[in-house]
C-alpha cells in the first residue's frame, strides 16, 4: 500500500493506493492519525487505487472521522470509490456515514462547503 498527500484548496487530500486489509490498515491508521495530529481536520482520501477494503480498513476511517470531529469538528470526505470498495461501504452501512464523491474536485467542493457554510 502507497500513501501520499497534498493540499488543495485548504483540504488536505490523501491518496491511497493499494489493499486496505488486516496487514496494511495499521500503517493507514498510523499516516492518519499523523496528519490528524498535525492539525489537519477537513480530509479528502482519494481511494481511487484501491481495490479491496477489509473491515479492518473500515475500521480505521472510522477511528479517523471520529478523531477529526473530536479535534475540532473537522471532516473525513471519500472519493473514488471503487466498484468493490464501494460494495463494502454499502453493506456495513458505511455509505450512511461517510460523505462519499464521485471526483476529489467534487469533493473538495463538498468539503469547502462544510467548512465555510454561507
């Protein structure tokens, strides 16, 4: 598994690539709970180069989106979904709890939005 982030419009944006199993998921919650801990709280993961998510891996963004609204009512939004990612978030009910996007400029937009509410 491959991490690696940048920001983009105020959001910091983690790319992820690779499975997110019972192996690697440590290692995502570790990247994680870094960035949380250096202040970033409005987060975008950008799961396009993933193609399978265990619960473990679930588990982990959940750890995550707790972790940012405790922080300061931040934000974890997902984007690029794959098919069989998706599936996962869909059946442990997942879908319902993240803000999921089709794009990261969909959901940077998205993110801008509930930072900056008019």
């Amino acid at each position: 598994m491959e991490i690696h982030k940048h920001q983009q419009d105020g959001v910091l944006v983690v790319c992820i690539s690779g499975q997110v199993d019972s192996v690697t998921a440590p290692m995502l919650g570790d990247k994680l709970d870094s960035v949380i801990g250096d202040g970033h709280i409005y987060l975008v993961l950008d799961l396009s180069g993933v193609p399978y998510m265990s619960s473990a891996g679930l588990r982990v963004l959940s750890i995550a989106l707790k972790a940012v609204r405790a922080a300061g009512m931040g934000q974890v939004c997902l984007a690029c979904l794959t098919k069989t990612v998706a599936h996962a978030f869909r059946i442990s009910g997942f879908n319902q709890v993240f803000s999921i996007y089709d794009s990261v400029p969909q959901a940077i937009a998205g993110m801008v939005v509930q930072k900056y509410p008019s």
